[in-house]
C-alpha cells in the first residue's frame, strides 16, 4: 500500500501495527480527554501510531431510550480540542452524505458504519471530503466484496481508504470472526483493520441491551497480529459497566498498556 495517502501512518514501522481506540461515543466534555491523555501516554511508549476514536453521535441504537450523544457540534468540538491537545488524528463515524460534509470540519478520519458500507451516496459523499475514509466491512459482507466499496471511494477521487472488519452474523444473537477477511481485504492495497471489541457482541438480545464477551478481547487481538492485521480497532472505557454504549464488549483502559506490550511482542516476532 501507498502510505503517503495516510499522513498519520508516517510514523508506522514494519514491526508495529497502528490503533484506533476510544471511548463508544462521546459521553461528556470532559471524560474522553482523561481517555486519551493515557492512551496517548501508552502509544508512544510503544512506538505504536494512534488514532482516537469517539462516536460523536450513536445513531444505531435497539431501544429508542438510549443514549445517542450530548449534541453532534459540542461533541465534534470535543474531537477536534482533543486532537490540538495531544496532536493525534482524530476519527468518528457518519450516518448520511450531510453529515461527512459537517464532521470533516472536526476529524480527520470519516468512518462508515458497517451496516452502511453499501450506501454509494455515503460513501462518495465521504470520498469528496478529502478525507481518510475506513469503511467496516458489513457483518453480512465477505472480505472480497469489500473491493467494491473501495472502489467507489476510490474512483470519486479518494485513494485514502481503509478497510475495517468487526466479525460476520453467526445466527441472530452472535458474531464469528474469519481471520481471511484480512487477507482477502489486504488484496485491495490498503490498511486493514481488526475491529476486536465489535465482534465479540451479541446483538438482537431480548432485552434491547447488545451483550458482549470482552474476555476474548485478547484472544481475538493476538489472532489478527498474527495473521497480518495493519492496524487494530478498540473501544475503551475506565468503567465499562457505567458506559452509555457498548460497555458490554468494551476493553476496561486499565488493561490496553498490557494488552498492547503482548500484541507488540507477537507483531515483532513475525
């Protein structure tokens, strides 16, 4: 791949993956700087380039009382104070072609949900803004159809492009990870991702509440460095039981640094 159409890899080593990682979405104004203030801390430590991630609005929810976000424009300004703060790109998920325009204000990254990875309009619409575009690939896509999505990024005149996986429909309640997605999205000639907290959910529970196994967080982890994965995917919480989204598959913050040494120590054994 091209690493001059990713600004934020320059720094990326044949022995390092690069991270995404953050909060679910952006709960308040003052908790997701504390969040990666320490994941900055770790990364450079580790020589291991990071992104932060925070949804600045969930728009995919089961249950019409959950919690969405705190109001898109104050929640995008908090991604853009904590990218001047501690001068890491910043990346978050869009809904529809009016919103790539508005977020490209304030992040970097446009990230295009799963379940949308299909909508052309969404996904040109994000092409034009100029920038990096990191489609997930959808829990009923294989790896090999995502050159199509790419595609379209790509010839809306777009060459930054990543590809996301976060694990495939196992029946209606669980989700199964094929590590060839990997190598099949790989065949596209950019960075592919490993999503290791999505697909550990368990969605369509009878309760309207996604449940989640982060125990194999570092299961899933090791599995993807090993075979190849460019980059890896987290949400992190410092109390995963009290977080307004996705808590139920969050990895606690406590435990990205030694979770991160093991995963430095398998990439550079490679």
């Amino acid at each position: 791949m091209n690493l001059d159409n990713y600004p934020f890899l320059k720094s990326l080593k044949p022995n390092r993956f690069f991270l995404l990682a953050g909060p679910c979405v952006i709960e308040d104004e003052a908790s997701p700087f504390k969040i990666a203030e320490k994941l900055v801390e770790i990364t450079k430590n580790l020589d291991v380039p990071f992104v932060f991630k925070g949804s600045y609005r969930k728009a995919n929810r089961s249950r019409i009382d959950s919690f969405q976000g705190i109001g898109d424009i104050k929640a995008l300004n908090v991604l853009k104070n904590i990218s001047k703060q501690f001068d890491v790109p910043v990346v978050t998920d869009i809904h529809s072609c009016e919103e790539a325009a508005m977020a490209a204000e304030y992040v970097d990254i446009l990230q295009i949900p799963a379940f949308l990875c299909r909508q052309t309009d969404l996904l040109i619409a994000a092409a034009k803004t100029g920038k990096t575009v990191n489609i997930k690939k959808g829990q009923f896509l294989s790896g090999a159809s995502m050159r199509f999505a790419v595609e379209k990024v790509q010839q809306a005149g777009n060459q930054s492009v990543m590809l996301t996986d976060r694990g495939n429909f196992f029946g209606y309640q669980d989700l199964v990870v094929d590590y060839r997605n990997i190598y099949e999205m790989q065949k596209c000639d950019v960075p592919v991702i490993m999503d290791v907290t999505h697909s550990l959910q368990q969605p369509n529970q009878t309760e309207g509440v996604t449940g989640g196994k982060p125990e194999l967080i570092e299961l899933i982890s090791k599995a993807a460095v090993a075979v190849g994965a460019d980059g890896l995917f987290m949400e992190t919480h410092p109390n995963p039981a009290v977080a307004k989204s996705d808590g139920a598959n969050m990895l606690r913050l406590d435990l990205v640094e030694p979770l991160l040494e093991k995963l430095v120590k398998i990439k550079e054994s490679l």
